[in-house]
C-alpha cells in the first residue's frame, strides 16, 4: 500500500478514504497465451565459452566402448548419446536467458536500442512536465529513432544483397526475410482458427498441426485407387546383381560431419551441426562403429527416426487455417550420416546398372531443371525442323513424398536386387517412424507416421525415383 488519503467534500460527517496502491504491470493478453508485456526465458548452450581442446580432449577419452556392451542397436545409440551428453554438459550446460523478444532481425543494433531508450525517457519526462520545449526534445528524438531505423534496415539488406549476389539460395532466402519484415510476419504461429474456435495456448496450437499433418496422406489416399505391384511384373524386373552397403570408415564420417553446413537446422536430438563439426575428430571413429553396428545387424535406430516438425506460412490465405501451413521436418544430424551412405550406395546400384531412366532430371547427380528444359528444347527445335507439331503435358504432383507406399516401395526394391537382409534395413528405416510439432517452445506428443517420408532426409530423393521408375 503507497498512501492513504481522505477527500473532505462538506456533505458528510463521513470521509471518503483512497488508498493508491502499486501493482505490477501484467500486460495485455496477446496470443499465443503469453501476455505482450512478458519475458521469455530461451534456454541453450553458449558454444562462444566452449573450450573446444578441453572438449575434444575429454571426447577422446570417453569410454565409448561402454555403449557396445548391448545387443540391442537402440540401446547402444542411447548409451551412446549419454556419454556425449555428460561430457557436453560439463563443458558447456544448458542455461536460461531473459529476454523480451526471442529474435530480434540482424539489423536491430544496439544503437537502435540505446536511442529507443532515450526516447522513452524523454517521452516519461514529457509527459510529466507538458512542458512545449520537453514535447519538442521527445519527437525529435522519435523522428531520430525512425530515422535510424529505416537506415540500419536498408544498409543492412543492401550490404546482404551485395554479398550474396553470387549465390541465389542465400540470395533468395534474403529476398524472403525481407518479404516477412515487410509483411510485420511474425516468428511462430500465435493463433489458430479450429472449428470456428480461436486457439491460442501454443501445446494445442502444437497438437492441432501435428494431428493434421500427419492425417494429410491419409485423406488424399481415401480418393486414390490402391497401387499394387503385380507378381508377373516384380518377376519380370528381378535383378541378379545383388545390391551391397559397404562399411562406412571413420575418415567419412569426417568428412560428412566436416562438410555439414554449420546453418543447418537442429534435430530433436539437440546437437546441432555447429556442435558436431566441433567435436568431429574426436567421435568419428565411435559413429563409424555405431553406423557400421546398424548396417551389421540390419537396423535403423527408433531415435534417428523421430522429426521435428515446424510449420511454415505459404504466404497465401489466412495465417489463423492450418490448411495454409506447410510442414518442414528436422532430423537428428547423426541420422543425416548414416541415410547419406545409404543413399550413396542405393544411388550407385541404381546408377551403375542403368535402373534410372536416361532422360530422368530430377534427384540425380549432374542433373537440374536446366538438363529437363535443354532435353526439351532440343526436342521441339527437331520438330520443327520436321515441321512436326509438339504436345507439352505438364503434371504437378501433390504430396509426392508423403504418398509413398511403404510395401511398394519395398517390392520395387527388391525388384531391382536389393535382397531380404538388406532389405530389412529399408523396411526398418520406413517403419515406426515418429514426428512431433513445436509451437514456440512447447511440443506436441509424437504421432506414427505411416506413409511418406519426411522432406529432410538425404534417402528421400531416391524413394519418389525408385517408386515411379
């Protein structure tokens, strides 16, 4: 309680008492079921205090060979995992900053902050004096920070822009911030509009897209005739030469790992490309041998398999439907390793003994747009020349790598000589495959995702090549 006063109005013996008491601002409720005004606490590990030769060196030194005293695959990955865990939460543990915005854009510097926070004091000290000069000093102040801020904008894209000129992926990833800043597009999905109902608590927002993305396939297979292989056919295609995994060496997952963009996103795992070029050196050999385990005894381990999902806005339609999000899935880095050297060795076969189709473009190596539009060109320039006339039929498939029949794609596998014990690797690889969505923090509960596979996985090109061929 601040102060107690009493008013004397002169119409009673009784006085009325006023009590001015102080409570803390809760701000406004906003979505999401957060409160505008709120702090968030964003947990993770400062790799900038990591001692990188400590952390190598206790690497180095960590009993690896502990995680293979079990015969279970899932258990030795787990062991696994704990051991590089331990280690890396002595070096560099999880920690909790306070912040008023999770991100801030790349050209919000601290001079922008500093010049905000001399216009708010100028702002309070106008309002409590109304004094025309104080009135004044505060909206040059404001003009000043709008100022900056359009400036630092600018510059900021302009010097992007120039650096990244060579290079259209960044190039076109620059062009998209800029389109979302333009668009005040927010980070994460704050609202949803389920049944008529506006969803706001971020675990239901979680739970409402993870149900209707991992039900999409199924719905569009309701409308679709079922495929199947016929018995004659898969005959007819056996193949006698017989498809091989080589062993994976220690001097590759070096290589892999060394390799690995350090931007990529992080799995549900938690160990992000950054942390694992770090340690590279010192963990190739026990990822060698925990690949080289999983190839032995025709497994795929069920924590390589589960996604993290985060919907992203196509930038048509209403950001409150669900319909107008599409799902982007993250796997664990270490998964990346061993579907890599899968899918080198399923390419390889296919390649080698002209399985794939000569005039296919799509998901082979040297191969683009540009090899599918010269091949087309050519072919109408000779029809021309032939004063033939030439028919274009464009097909547009929707939800390819989702619609994927898993027991199909096994048959055609089988077809082109992959045998029964590797096989299983496959089989094992599609099945009990797992996702969850993350919604600003909060995860959803993981779902089964029976059909397709997810759109990050380096096997993924040769599942819609092999299925169709």
């Amino acid at each position: 309680m601040h102060n107690v006063v009493t008013l004397n109005v002169g119409m009673s013996d009784h006085l009325p008492v006023f009590v001015l008491r102080r409570f803390k601002k809760t701000g406004e409720q906003g979505a999401a079921g957060t409160k505008i005004h709120e702090h968030t606490s964003l947990k993770y590990r400062n790799l900038k205090s990591l001692n990188n030769e400590l952390f190598a060196t206790d690497l180095s030194e960590a009993p690896w060979d502990s995680a293979f005293v079990f015969e279970d695959t899932d258990d030795i990955v787990d062991s696994w995992y704990s051991i590089f865990n331990n280690i890396l939460n002595k070096h560099a543990p999880i920690i909790s900053k306070r912040v008023k915005r999770k991100i801030q854009p790349k050209w919000f510097t601290n001079d922008i902050t500093n010049e905000i926070q001399i216009r708010d004091r100028l702002l309070k000290q106008a309002r409590a004096s109304n004094n025309a000069n104080d009135w004044s000093i505060f909206k040059l102040a404001k003009n000043k920070v709008t100022q900056l801020i359009r400036n630092k904008k600018r510059n900021y894209f302009k010097s992007k822009v120039n650096e990244h000129r060579e290079n259209p992926n960044k190039l076109w990833s620059l062009i998209k911030d800029l389109s979302r800043a333009s668009l005040g597009e927010n980070n994460g999905v704050r609202q949803l509009n389920e049944n008529g109902e506006l969803v706001t608590e971020s675990r239901s927002i979680a739970e409402i897209f993870n149900s209707f993305f991992v039900s999409q396939p199924q719905r569009l297979l309701s409308s679709i005739k079922s495929t199947f292989c016929s018995e004659s056919l898969l005959n007819s295609l056996k193949i006698k030469i017989k498809f091989e995994i080589p062993h994976i060496s220690p001097e590759k997952v070096l290589q892999m790992l060394n390799s690995m963009p350090a931007n990529k996103a992080t799995g549900a795992d938690g160990l992000s490309p950054k942390l694992l070029k770090i340690a590279a050196p010192s963990i190739s050999s026990s990822v060698a041998r925990l690949i080289n385990h999983c190839i032995s005894t025709n497994t795929f381990p069920s924590r390589w398999k589960v996604a993290k999902v985060t919907p992203i806005f196509k930038n048509q339609g209403s950001v409150e439907h669900k319909q107008n999000y599409r799902p982007i899935s993250v796997l664990p880095i270490l998964s990346k390793l061993y579907e890599r050297h899968l899918y080198e060795a399923l390419y390889s076969h296919l390649s080698n003994n002209n399985f794939l189709y000569g005039l296919q473009s799509g998901f082979r190596k040297r191969h683009s747009t540009e090899t599918a539009l010269i091949r087309l060109l050519d072919q109408i320039l000779l029809d021309l020349d032939k004063n033939h006339v030439t028919g274009v039929v464009f097909v547009d498939y929707s939800k390819a790598f989702d619609l994927i029949d898993h027991q199909l794609l096994l048959q055609k596998l089988s077809a082109y000589g992959v045998d029964d014990t590797y096989l299983k690797i496959f089989q094992n690889y599609l099945s009990d495959r797992t996702q969850f969505v993350e919604i600003n923090g909060f995860k959803s509960r993981p779902l089964c995702i029976t059909h397709g596979v997810p759109q990050d996985e380096d096997l993924q090109p040769t599942d819609p090549t092999t299925s169709s061929r």
